[in-house]
C-alpha cells in the first residue's frame, strides 16, 4: 500500500477532496450512504483495499440499517468499516487485542455527534431538514426529495469520509492486510 503520509500537503489534499467529492456525487446520484462513503475512498486510495464487493455487501446497512432509520447512520459506519480495514481484528486472530480500532471509531462517533447531535440516521435528518422523511413511503420520499434530502445525506458522506481519509493521508489508517 502507498504511504500516503510521505506525500506533499497538495497531494494529501487532493486525495480528501477526491475522496469527499466522490463520495458526495455517488449519494447525490445513486443514494446509499454507506456505499457512497467507501466508494469515495476506493477511487482516491485504490490499493487501501476497499473491493467492489465490499462496496456491493455493505449496501443493506444504509439509512440506518435497511433504509430503516432507526439505526446508525450509514455514513458514519461506512467510516466504521475504513478504520476497521486497517485496526480491526482478524479471523487468524480473534483472541488479540484490537481495543484501539474500537477507540479510533468511537472518536469518531464523538466527531459526528458534534456535528449532528446523534448517530441514529433518523436523528441525522431530522437535524438536517427539520424532520426525517422516511422515503420508503410516497409522502416521505416527496418530503425527502422537496427538503434536498439527497443533498443532507450527502453532506454526512462527504463529512465521515473526509475524517477517514484524512485518517489514511496522516497515516494513522494503513491497512496491511493486502
């Protein structure tokens, strides 16, 4: 894996923006939040080890766990499972510690509820729009779509995937597991 710490504070730069900037216009285009987030970081940092079927199998854990709301915002553990690529625990492992990629999310949490209040994706909505409009029924998904909806959920990808990718250009996040 490139050690992106070497690079310039430019090229540092430009690989946030390009992990931010993907990962808003995927939500914006294609909904999703969790798949948006780590597709941004698997077009910025192509060898982090992000698959497409990874990208594939997280999809039911958007909007909160199955699109229901009720859960942890998609964003958020897409951001989970970037940290958990490099700090989580191995199956040849299982008895190891591995307290400090449970740490490094939890700092994480604590990030993006300064920013939002709470975790849970219908909270996250509401916050953002005044309401969560469960977009599953007619009426919901007009609210969605006449309060920018797409554009709120994108605005929580691009900030969970910017901290993580920030993570990975400071190089905290390495994942040596390729």
């Amino acid at each position: 894996m490139t050690d992106y710490s070497k690079l310039t504070p430019e090229a540092k730069e430009a690989l946030v923006v390009k992990a931010k900037n993907v990962g808003y216009s995927t939500e914006t285009l294609y909904g999703n939040c969790i798949q948006s987030t780590l597709h941004g970081i698997y077009r910025a940092f192509p060898d982090f080890g992000i698959t497409e079927d990874m990208i594939k199998a997280s999809f039911g854990l958007a909007g909160g766990c199955g699109c229901c709301l009720d859960g942890t915002c998609g964003a958020l553990n897409g951001a989970a499972w970037v940290i958990s690529m490099a700090k989580g625990r191995p199956v040849t492992d299982l008895g190891g510690d591995y307290e400090e990629g449970h740490a490094m999310v939890r700092d994480v949490i604590e990030t993006f509820k300064k920013r939002y209040g709470s975790i849970l994706c219908r909270d996250v909505l509401a916050f953002n729009m005044g309401e969560a409009y469960d977009w599953k029924t007619p009426e919901g998904d007009q609210g969605y779509m006449e309060h920018f909806g797409t554009h709120h959920c994108a605005t929580a990808v691009s900030f969970c995937t910017e901290i993580v990718a920030r993570m990975i250009v400071d190089g905290v996040l390495k994942n040596s597991e390729k």
